[in-house]
C-alpha cells in the first residue's frame, strides 16, 4: 500500500498514535485564532461585564487555557505534552459585525508541536463565550477558526495569512 501523507494512519490504513519517539525537543509554538459574531447589544454586555452569569472574557480565558491542557483527552490521537505556556487573549470587534476575537498561544518543549492545542483553546473559550451570553443572543456564530503560526521542529516555521 502507498504511503499517506496522512500521518494518523498506517499502511494499512488503521488509525495510530504517530510514533514520536525518535523526534528531537525542540522548542514549539503554536498561535490559533477565531471569532464569535453576536448582536451588538450582546457585544456591550460582554464589553460591561455585566453579563448574567458574569465576567465573559476571564471565564472564558480559564477555559481555553483548562482546554488546551487537556487536549489529547478530547483528540484521541493527540499525545500528552508538558505545556509550558498558554496565553489565550481577546478583543472586542464592535461596528457592523461584532465579534469577540480570540488568539491563543502555546509552547512546549518537545517532540510534536502544539496546534491542536491553540486550535482547542480558541474552540473551548469560543464555545465559553456562546455558552455564558446564549440567553441573550442565541443566534451567535463562530467561525474564522485556524492555526495562524506554528513554529519549531524539523518542518520549521509556518505562517498562513490572517482570514
């Protein structure tokens, strides 16, 4: 059977753990976006913290940085990693589509990089947001979600254009 650019499957087509033993530590970061669109009244709620269940943007901080960490217990083929750093920040987009942006950040030092990571930070504290404001605005959208940066390992750095 021919080799899969598919790293998750071996040659016979079964799904594995990507073998990262022989792979070098070396140090790896991983940058992640996304947006939550949402009325602009529900914009002003999070911008006040004065939400019904309370602080929007720092519940939601917690979360993404809890997701982050327990990424390989949600992705099943995610390796455990020793993260040594997670920053999740946001900023308020207000105007004619409102939206609360999200960047996580996280490091490493190890054999395999973080993407998932960002990638599960953003979604989780995208996720917090919809959850804390879905009784005032049930009709918000996440989307924008991508890897903006990743950097480390033998492949090097790679930076995709800002959606």
């Amino acid at each position: 059977m021919s080799s899969s650019p598919l790293t998750h499957f071996d040659a016979h087509g079964q799904a594995h753990m990507v073998d990262v033993a022989a792979k070098p530590a070396t140090h790896r970061i991983a940058i992640a976006e996304g947006r939550i669109r949402m009325q602009p009244a529900t914009l002003a709620l999070v911008e006040s913290g004065t939400a019904k269940k309370g602080d929007v943007l720092g519940v939601a901080r917690i979360a993404g940085i809890q997701a982050a960490k327990k990424t390989s217990e949600l992705i099943p083929l995610c390796h455990p990693l020793a993260i040594t750093r997670v920053a999740v920040e946001f900023t308020t987009e207000p105007g004619e589509a409102p939206a609360v942006h999200c960047r996580a950040t996280v490091e490493t030092v190890g054999p395999t990089g973080v993407e998932m990571e960002a990638l599960t930070a953003v979604q989780v504290a995208l996720l917090t947001i919809y959850d804390m404001c879905k009784a005032a605005d049930r009709g918000m959208v996440i989307d924008g979600v991508q890897v903006l940066e990743k950097h480390g390992g033998k492949s090097g750095s790679h930076i995709n254009p800002p959606r």
